[in-house]
C-alpha cells in the first residue's frame, strides 16, 4: 500500500466490507479499484498507478497471493535494490532502481487487495508498515555507502526522518480513529484545510509525499547516474515532508477533516 493514513480508509473500508458480505463471490470490476486507490501520490499517477490497477485487478479477482505475501514479494524486491545499490557501477544503479520501482508496485497493491477481498487486518497494516521502513532504511543505507555517505550528518537525518514519517503517518491513523473532539477553529487551520480539500476533491495528497521523495532518490537520481546528488537533494525534500505532515497530522487532530497529508 502505498504510504497514506490510516483514516483515510474508514469509510471505504465499510463500504467495501459491507460490499463483499453481501456479494463474497462476485468479481471486482475497475470500478472499485478506482474507489479504493484514495489519496494518490503525485509521480504514482502516471508512473505507477496505471499498472498498479491492472495488478490489483487480477490479484483481488484470482487470489493467487495473500496480501501478506504481495507485501513480502514488495520486501523481497527492496532487498534486491539494496543489494544491486551496493555496486557502485551505472548499470547495477539502473537494475536497483528497476527492482525499487517493482517493490513499490507490490507496495501499491497489496492494501488495496486486502480492502477489497475483505482481508484487511491491523497485522497486515502493521506488518506493511514494518517492512517498507525496515526495506526503505536498508536501501538507504546501502546507497550511502556506495556513494561514501554512510556515516555522515545527511544519512543519519535521512534515517531519523524515515522512521518519524513511518510512525507519525501509523500512529496518526488510530489517533484519528478515535479523535472526536473538535477545537475551535481559527482562521489559520480553515485557510489551511480549504487548500488541503482542494487537493483531497481531485484524490490527490496535498503535498509532496514520502513516496514522492523515494521516488526521486531510490529510482531517477541512481537511473539518471546521480545517485550521491539524489541522496544530498533527498536530505532536503525529506525534511519538508516531514514537516509538512506533522502539522497537517496536527490540523486533521483538530478539526474536522481526518484525512492527511
């Protein structure tokens, strides 16, 4: 699943439910792929969902893989980017990013077929969560050290902000689950929500994304031969969205719009 909040999906998540309780045995259409891909990441709409939506198709209508196991295939095509990364040559560079781009293909499948064969479960969610970080991180630290970066201030801030972007967005989600108290609302977080519903009418996160960023670092920079200057430039971009999604975190905590970022 690519990374979004946990509320985001309370609302699909019952109307799919009650969807397959009343027809277990009926076909997905694209249709209800559409439905449930809310949120969408800005490069993943034209890089990745067009095929992620065929895979979901024929994933959630022929049940070959659990949910479970497509996110363990996602996890399996992150290790091979780690280690294809760890050769500092241009053609491995383009093969890691090749193996990254398929993880996250599986990454964007595997949520949605779990919400619409009514096999979501927070084992899943967590386990999702788990292994994109944990793949994320290694990948991260196998670039740096092709690139001599390691050990250096950019990497360790890198690090730190992948674990704070994986927790806030998790955590966030069951903050909200059960958040029904509504602050008084100031002309700052109206201003604000009313950008953010600009982009949440169109299905599209409201600022560049954790994704976004991958996108960037872990694909185009080590394809394009730049992968020292993906990781200098990702340092940056990393650190705006995490900034970003604390206070969008922040505003969805109190107000009445659950949805971020």
């Amino acid at each position: 699943m690519y990374r979004t909040s946990t509320a985001v999906y309370l609302k699909s998540d019952k109307k799919i439910k009650s969807d397959q309780e009343s027809r277990p045995d009926r076909n997905i259409s694209p249709d209800d792929v559409e439905k449930i891909l809310v949120l969408k990441s800005w490069h993943a709409s034209f890089f990745v969902l067009p095929v992620a939506k065929k895979l979901i198709l024929f994933f959630s209508n022929n049940r070959i893989l659990t949910p479970n196991q497509i996110t363990l295939a996602a996890l399996f095509f992150r290790i091979s980017a780690a280690i294809l990364f760890l050769c500092n040559s241009h053609i491995y560079m383009i093969a890691g990013g090749i193996s990254y781009y398929i993880a996250y293909l599986f990454d964007c499948v595997d949520g949605s077929v779990a919400r619409l064969t009514n096999q979501a479960s927070e084992l899943g969610r967590y386990l999702d969560h788990v292994s994109d970080l944990a793949g994320d991180l290694l990948i991260l630290f196998s670039l740096a050290y092709s690139q001599d970066m390691l050990f250096t201030f950019t990497v360790s801030g890198m690090a730190f902000f992948h674990i704070a972007e994986s927790y806030i967005s998790y955590l966030a989600g069951f903050a909200l689950k059960s958040n029904n108290n509504i602050a008084a609302n100031s002309g700052i977080l109206n201003l604000f929500n009313k950008y953010r519903k600009w982009w949440f009418d169109k299905n599209y996160k409201s600022f560049i994304s954790f994704p976004d960023y991958t996108f960037f670092v872990f694909i185009i920079m080590p394809v394009l031969g730049m992968p020292k200057n993906g990781l200098k430039i990702g340092f940056f971009l990393l650190s705006a969205i995490v900034l970003y999604t604390m206070f969008s975190t922040f505003v969805s905590l109190h107000t009445k719009e659950k949805r971020f970022p």
